[in-house]
C-alpha cells in the first residue's frame, strides 16, 4: 500500500490514547477536511509533539497519507500559535470547544473544504482575541457553518412577499421556517396555515428559560428582533460578531432556534455537550 508525505495546515479536533504511548488525533485540515492520524510516542515524557495535539491547537501538520486507508501517520505536528486565553477561560474554552465538537459531526471524512477550514481558524482566533460577548462566536458560527455545508438561511426577508426585516418592524414576529431556512411574515404564513394546517412550533417557558417544543417538523416563532440578530451574525464581518450584547433571554431563544435549526438539517446530530456546563453556569447566575 503506497503512502505520501504530505503537508497541510490543521486545527486538532480531538485526542484519544492509543496503546501505551501513542494518540489517535481528529483534525480538521486545510486540504483534506476531516482526518485522523496517530502520534506514536505522542504520550512519552519528551514527545517531540509537546502539547500540538491538544483540542484547540492549530497546527501545521506532516504526515503520511495512506491511501483507502482512514488512519494516518503523523510525522510532525508544529503549533502555529497556542490558544492561551481560551484554554485559561471557562466561557471561551466551553466556545471554542463547542465549536470543535460541531465540526467534528457536521464534517465529512476527508473531503476538503477551505471556506470551512478557514471560517473554523478565524472562528478561534476570534474567541482567543474576544473581550465580551464569546457565545455569540459559537452562534455566528452554526449560521455560517451550515451556510457554507449547503444550508444558507435567510433571514433578510419575507420569503413569500419579500418585505424586509425593517418593512415587518411592526410585526411583533415572525416564522422562521426550519427546512428551507427562510422566514415568512404573519400574513403569509395565514395563507400557508390553512393550507399546510397548524403546524408552529413554540415557546414554552420551562423554569426561566425558553425552550422550543417540538411538535413537528416545521417552522418556530422567533420575535422580529432575533432575526435581526440572527441575520447580524450570519453577515456581519466576524471582527463585529462579538459587539452585540444578548443577554441571557435572547441568548436562549437564538440557542434554541439554532439547535431545532441544526437538527432539521444533520441528521442524528447530537447536542452540543460543551455548551451544557455554560448553560447552567448562566442560568445560575440570572
Ligand atoms: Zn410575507
């Protein structure tokens, strides 16, 4: 079976320990997309890979790609910059983490896809520079993510009238429909209500915060200003994501829009764990 040496930039997904010494890496890469490689020796004491393997490290990665084979050698994993405030932060390490894990789902093995590979890099450096505001990294993210995987929302205008955000502004809502990833004003979606049947999604208040409930496939209620969030962490450059203030109630709705949002489109995707210890530290504190 014939190898190649090849070379390509990385960001480490996730670790695992092989055997007694060694470690099964995920990485994201530049050329390949998703790809997996072992570190021999990676777990001895003066492993030449120091601590490149780690989730969050970017890395410029040697190794030799076997072919029909889905486990690769690594030969030198060199870090291109270590993620220091993320790894020293909660909120920024429970970001960056979150986004990993999604990328590892959403992903497909070895088929390379840059605008990915770079939106994930920018996306990190982004939550290791933030001063405030690091969840919404991880929100602007799923939106571009699942923009760049074939699943572009918009969330600009009314897809049946076309009337924009601002036109609808005396709107107190509108529906944001789930498979098509568009939105429809309150008029027309009284037209497409008695011909589809009822078929909204809503809110329901469970302790303190909003949470959707699934009732079928279909579109959710969102408040006029949510979508404007919405479509401001879709578009804006990703150097302003992190000047808009949430706070927890918006949050909530935009986590909970997003997750039905995320699983109307990936099949068995599982919810983001890293989250979860973010979740209830918040909810504590409000
Ligand atoms: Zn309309």
């Amino acid at each position: 079976m014939s190898s190649v040496i090849t070379k390509t930039d990385a960001v480490v997904l996730k670790a695992m320990k092989y055997r007694d010494t060694s470690k099964i890496v995920t990485f994201y890469t530049r050329s390949f997309g998703k790809l997996k490689g072992i570190a021999k020796g990676a777990r001895q004491l003066r492993s030449k890979f120091g601590s490149s393997l780690d989730p969050l490290s970017q890395v410029s990665l040697v190794l030799y790609k076997k072919e029909q084979r889905d486990l690769h050698l690594i030969s030198q994993c060199d870090l291109r910059g270590s993620p220091k405030q993320t790894r020293s932060d909660l909120e920024k390490m429970a970001v960056g983490l979150a986004v990993l894990e999604l990328v590892d789902q959403v992903a497909h093995e070895e088929e390379g896809h840059e605008a990915l590979y770079l939106l994930l890099s920018e996306t990190l450096d982004r939550i290791e520079d933030a001063e405030r505001n690091v969840l919404n990294l991880y929100f602007s993210f799923v939106l571009r993510s699942s923009a760049l995987l074939g699943f572009s929302p918009d969330v600009a205008s009314c897809s049946a009238c076309n009337r924009s955000l601002d036109e609808l502004e005396g709107e107190r809502s509108v529906f944001f429909r789930l498979s098509s990833g568009g939105i429809l004003c309150p008029s027309c979606a009284e037209g497409s209500r008695t011909r589809d049947g009822n078929r909204d999604l809503r809110f329901h208040k469970r302790g303190t915060r909003n949470i959707p409930a699934v009732r079928e496939e279909g579109r959710v209620r969102v408040e006029i200003g949510t979508m404007k969030v919405l479509s401001f962490l879709l578009k804006s450059p990703l150097a302003n994501v992190t000047m808009l203030a949430l706070g927890p109630e918006k949050g909530n709705e935009i986590d909970g829009t997003l997750r039905l949002y995320l699983r109307q489109h990936f099949e068995n995707i599982k919810p983001v764990k890293a989250l979860d210890l973010l979740r209830k530290f918040n909810s504590a504190g409000s």
